[in-house]
C-alpha cells in the first residue's frame, strides 16, 4: 500500500541521515541537484 511504501522510504531516509550525519549540512548547501529538484 501507499502507507508502506512512505513509512518505508522515510524509515531509509532516517537510516542513511543517522549513517551520515556530515551529509545533512550538505542538504543546506544550494546544490545544482538540489534546485532542479526543486528542494
């Protein structure tokens, strides 16, 4: 269903933030790839 797949994909997201936590000041950071993808 729709709810798995979101709780799961959040789930993976908060997986790889807490892995990687030097990659979250990177989200801060106005990337090409961050603003096509309109983030």
């Amino acid at each position: 269903s729709f709810t798995e797949y979101y709780v799961i994909h959040m789930y993976n997201e908060y997986k790889n933030v807490a892995k990687k936590p030097n990659k979250k000041p990177n989200k801060n950071t106005p990337q090409p790839n961050e603003r096509n993808h309109g983030t």
